[in-house]
C-alpha cells in the first residue's frame, strides 16, 4: 500500500525546477507526462500553466500509473477535460475524500475570484502552518517551491486525501498519543536524527501533536512543542 512519505521525498526533489526557457511554461513534469502517460490528459499539456502536471506527475513518479489512479481517485481516461485544478478537486469530492484539515501527502487546493486556481502537496503542518511543494509557483510562477501558509490563510479553498494506507501517517495535529516503544526517545530541536539533541523521553508518557513532518529518509516526527520526536522510523513504531 502506498505511502505519504514517498510523495513528498519525489516532490523534495524537485524544489528549485525552473521552466526552460524562463516564460515558456515548458517543464520535465508536463513533458514526462505527455511522453509516458498518453491518456492521463487529453492531448499534450507541456506548455500550459503546470501546477496541475507538476502535482499529478509527483504521484506518477512515486507510484507509478495504476497506483497513482487510485491514490487521486482518478478513473481510467479521467482527464479527458484536461489539467484543469477543479477537476482534480471533483475527483476527490466524487470519492467523499475533501475536507478543511491538511494531512501529510495531500493535496491542497487554493482559490481566488474565479474559483479554484492552484494545487499544491502538503510537506507538513502544525498549529499554525501548512507547508506545501507547489510547481508553476515562486518568481513569476516558473519555479517548484516549498511555501508556507497561516492554516487561516483565505486563499486555501481545502484539501484532498489520497487513497493512503490511514495506518501510514495517523497523526494529526492535536491528537494525544502515546510512548510505545521500549527505550527513551531523543527530544530534538529540529525534525532530523541530525538534529540537536534537547532531552528525551522516559517510560510511556502520552504526547499531543503539535505538528508533523517528515524527513529526507521518509521517517515521520512529531512536534510535541516546539521541539521533535521520532514517531515512526523505517517500519518500526515508537509513538502511536
């Protein structure tokens, strides 16, 4: 079954991509579409405003086509309309999987006075942010970007939840949550093994999510408060 972590590790990855050349809206994310997945749009969208294929190819890089079908809610030949953003959004909402919380791996969807505009993949969240990777976006929307948004932020229109093992990233914010493995966790300063170590945690305290984020080896931390525990390292679960 597929995980959050993976997306975000491909969509990482990418931070920094330019259009080539500057202005054209031409990009490796529409163009590795157009070649790979003939069907997935309907024609070749490489040139077109790309936050939609920058976003959709992320889940086909990660997934592969099948999987990333069924991870978007996307039936066979589902973009014959095109890479449109409201018509990623009403392939969630046909499958009930929208809502005003963002979550680890999905999608999150802005709007402005004509509707829904841009679509984005949430990195991480806390109690106030959320932080995206977002293509089409950045110094006059030719860059892949990692942003950040006040959770209240008017221009966030919802979300839309991948068809996600839930048992993968089970943790949101405000949740309790409790110390299950054995030995002491580390208390870091930052969501990283590299991080600075701040203290740790004896016994089977019980925990409230503050935030979640995951790092670059797709092992999921929690914020407790400022400071960082690892929840889930590799397959092994230490905070459920």
């Amino acid at each position: 079954m597929a995980k959050a972590e993976t997306v975000i590790a491909v969509a990482k990855s990418f931070v920094g991509t330019r259009e080539d050349p500057p202005g054209s809206n031409r990009q490796p994310f529409g163009a590795d579409i157009d070649a790979n997945y003939k069907g997935w749009y309907n024609g070749n969208k490489n040139g077109y405003d790309w936050c939609t294929q920058y976003h959709d190819d992320m889940f086909l890089r990660a997934y592969g086509e099948a999987e990333a079908r069924r991870l978007l809610c996307r039936p066979n030949k589902s973009y014959n309309l095109g890479a449109v953003v409201k018509y990623a959004w009403n392939y969630y909402a046909q499958e009930n999987r929208t809502g005003n919380k963002p979550r680890v791996g999905c999608s999150i969807f802005f709007k402005n006075d004509r509707g829904l505009s841009h679509i984005g993949i949430v990195q991480m969240y806390d109690d106030k942010y959320v932080y995206t990777y977002e293509g089409n976006s950045g110094t006059n929307h030719e860059y892949v970007t990692n942003d950040r948004y006040l959770l209240t932020d008017s221009r966030i229109a919802g979300y839309g939840y991948p068809a996600y093992n839930e048992e993968d990233t089970p943790y949101i914010v405000g949740g309790l949550y409790k110390k299950v493995c054995r030995d002491f966790l580390n208390i870091r300063e930052k969501p990283s093994m590299s991080g600075k170590l701040c203290g740790r945690l004896d016994g089977s305290p019980v925990v409230r999510c503050c935030g979640v984020s995951i790092d670059e080896k797709e092992n999921i931390w929690l914020d407790i408060g400022n400071l960082w525990i690892c929840a889930k390292f590799g397959k092994e679960i230490y905070v459920k």
